[in-house]
C-alpha cells in the first residue's frame, strides 16, 4: 500500500500545482467590457514609474485609480463599454487630461501620455486625436454602435441579425426561411464562406447558442442595444464556440442620464 502511494506521489504533486497555477491566473476573457492601457514617459522619451492614472467614465462618473509600474505601464482592464476621461499627473509635472475616449466591446485601447516639467500647477487637456489603431491583437471585427443602429432601416426591429449585412464579408443564407429550425437553414449570420451554421452568439457575456440548429435562441430589441460586433477571423479561445462568425450584443445600462 506504502509503496503504491509513492508511486503516484509524483502525479498528486504536479496536479496541485497545476491546480494553484491555473486557479492563479488572472481571467482574460472581457467580452462584455473593454480595456485601456499605455505608458506614461517624460520630455525625453523615459519611462514613468508612480504616476497617479484617474480613470473617468463620463456616462456613470465611476472613477478608477490606477498606479504606473516599474516601466510606466498601466492597465485598466474589464472597462463598462462607453466614452472615458484618463488624467496622468505626479507632482512636479504638467498634469494631461484626455477626454472622450471611447472604450468599445471586447477592445483594448492604447492611450500613452507625456508629461512635461511644470513650474507652477498647469493642466493640459489633449484633444483631436486620430482614431487609434489596434495593435493589441489581430482580430477582424465589425462594429455598430447604438447610433447607428437606430440609424439604419430596419424591417424587423426585434431582431439584430439583419445589423450584420451591411459589414464586409457577409454573405447572404442560400437556404430560404432562414432562422428556421423546420428547414434546418441555420442562422443568417454567415462571414466569408464560413457556412450559415458555424456562427456563436452573446448576449451581455452569456452563450446564445441554441444547441441544435446553430442559430441564437434569445432575440434582442434593437432599441435596447449599446454595441453590436461581428469578429469574422483570428478571435482568441475565449470563443471557441463555433467555427465561423462571433456575433456580440450588448445592452444598454443605467448612466447619469
């Protein structure tokens, strides 16, 4: 019996590590969020450790505050999608403000700051930036927002399969009455010749799969919708669900308006 437990000794060790590492790993999954990160340098191009990073959401008011680390990196992750205001300042420094940046669904957006030498208090406020351009990851993805949703004439306003044809790469279901389980069509939803019935669906972070016909069981008003997105190509395991289109809706929440 001893001799049969040293045996798997080994094997019981190397689970509870696998187990403590796994279980210590921070989560990277945000498909109801977004990110903001960057670095903050000085005059000269040097990093910035210490500096205090306010993170403002100009709908709710909710207020993140952040540090640089060692290499004037900072991260604000799991972001509620929306238009936010970043402040960078440390004592002896300009203070710079950056105001409407818009965080989108599953995005990262970098956001570096430059702080100059300040003889007495001062605040820059940077305007007129260039829309950034992702450079966190390779996704190919699709984006309406809920202004252009109710933009866009829409036969059916209860649902929001159809906000997928004006996107590049869509192909309209060569099976008549699609969306219909009766006729085995599979879902509308179909990018650069992936097939009607390989789209994955969320509704606020939650699978919408229906398990049978590969379309999305729950509908969703297009009045209620903050951001629609369609990743076509090269989407993280996060969404492993299907083997073509990732379709993402999120709705609106309570702001201060």
């Amino acid at each position: 019996m001893l001799r049969a437990c040293l045996r798997f000794a080994p094997l019981v060790t190397f689970l509870v590590l696998l187990v403590t590492v796994v279980g210590s790993a921070p989560a990277a999954a945000q498909t109801v969020t977004g990110t903001l990160q960057g670095v903050v340098t000085d005059a000269t191009g040097a990093v910035m450790p210490g500096v205090a990073v306010i993170v403002k959401n100009d709908e709710t008011g909710a207020v993140r505050e952040l540090v640089t680390n060692a290499i004037g990196f900072y991260n604000a992750p799991f972001l509620a999608i929306g238009k936010y205001t970043v402040t960078a300042k440390l004592d002896g420094f300009q203070t710079v403000v950056q105001p409407g940046l818009l965080v989108s669904l599953n995005d990262t957006r970098v956001t570096d700051f430059q702080l100059k030498p300040a003889s007495v208090a001062e605040t820059v406020t940077v305007t007129g930036k260039a829309a950034p351009v992702n450079s966190t990851n390779s996704e190919v993805k699709s984006v309406m927002t809920s202004e252009q949703i109710m933009d866009k004439p829409a036969i059916n306003p209860g649902s929001f399969l159809n906000l997928a044809e004006v996107f590049a790469g869509f192909q309209e279901n060569p099976t008549s009455g699609q969306n219909n389980p009766t006729a085995s069509s599979g879902s509308s939803i179909n990018f650069n010749g992936t097939g009607s019935r390989g789209a994955t669906f969320q509704i606020n972070g939650v699978n919408n799969d229906d398990s049978s016909e590969n379309q999305n069981r729950q509908g969703a008003s297009l009045s209620t919708i903050k951001e629609f997105q369609v990743i076509s190509n090269t989407y993280s395991a996060e969404f492993g669900r299907g083997y073509g289109a990732v379709v993402l809706v999120q709705t609106k929440s309570g702001t201060n308006r």
